[in-house]
C-alpha cells in the first residue's frame, strides 16, 4: 500500500511540474512575438515620419524658389518702367511673357511636388499594409504554433493520466 501511494504522489508531481514548463516556454514565444510586432511598429512610424519630413522640405524648396523667381521677375519688371522712353512697350510685353512663364512654371513645379507627394504617400501606405499583412500572417502563424503547443501538452497529460491509470490497475490486479 506504501508503494502505491509513494508511485501515486511521484505521478502527480511530475504532472504537476509538467504544465508549467511548457507554459514557460509559450510566455516566451509570445513575448518574442509582441518584441517583434513592437519593431515593426517603430519602423514604420519612423518610414512615416521621413516621408513627410522630405514632402516639407520640397514644398518648402518650392516656395522659396517661386519666390526668388517671381522677385527677379518684379525686378526686371521695374527696371523695364524705368525706361519707359526707350521702347517701354517692347519691355513690359516681355516682362509680361515671363511672368506668364513663371506662373506656368510654378505651377507646374507645385503640382509635380504634389505628385511626388503622392507617390510617397501612396509607396508609405502600400509599405505599411505590406508590413501589416506580413505582421498578421506571422501572428496567425504564432497563434496556431500556440494552440499546437496546447495541443500536444493537453495530450501528454491524457497519456501520463491513462499510464498512471493503467498502472494503478495493473498493481490492484496483483
């Protein structure tokens, strides 16, 4: 009876001890995956960050070069009233050309910089579904090594539990 009780308390302390090591090691899986997710998380907000940092420095470039032009525009343009004696038609219609140009020119240098903005925009929200998708699917993946985990230590628990049961009744039987 001694022998029996002492095999008994030996099987359910090694059941006892069993659980938390695989509980252990899944905690450490999850926190690898949460370490992994965090990463990527602070890699896209820093791919956000200097995709808008280089839009404002090329709107900002945009401005400043619209402006050095439309002021050398305003320069000539005064210098062109100055000699209004000599030919001041001729002048101010090729002041006016210019102006026109650059009007034109700027515009088009505005709305090129909004396209590139876009394209960024767009590769950063591409980027950032790719890295999210990618992200889902690993978390899928952890999810399902996890349950597997389960899984087979829900298993070997119901074999150490029908071993102890049959050695039990293979000892009562003797």
């Amino acid at each position: 009876m001694k022998k029996l009780l002492t095999i008994l308390l030996s099987l359910c302390i090694v059941s006892v001890f069993a659980v938390p090591v695989f509980a252990d090691a899944n905690s450490d899986y999850l926190a690898s995956i949460k370490a992994y997710q965090a990463r990527i998380d602070a890699q896209n907000d820093a791919y956000k960050k200097s995709i808008a940092a280089k839009a404002a420095r090329l709107q900002a470039k945009a401005v400043a070069d619209n402006a050095a032009y439309l002021k050398s525009i305003a320069a000539e343009a005064a210098k062109a009233q100055a000699q209004t004696d000599a030919g001041t038609k001729a002048i101010l219609a090729d002041a006016a050309a210019r102006q026109a140009r650059a009007v034109a020119d700027n515009a088009a240098y505005l709305k090129s910089i909004a396209a590139q903005a876009a394209k960024a925009q767009a590769q950063t929200d591409a980027g950032t579904k790719a890295i999210l998708a990618d992200a889902a699917a690993r978390q899928a993946r952890a999810d399902a090594n996890v349950q597997a985990v389960y899984a087979e230590a829900a298993r070997l628990q119901a074999k150490a539990e029908a071993d102890n049961a049959a050695y039990l009744k293979s000892l009562l039987n003797k």
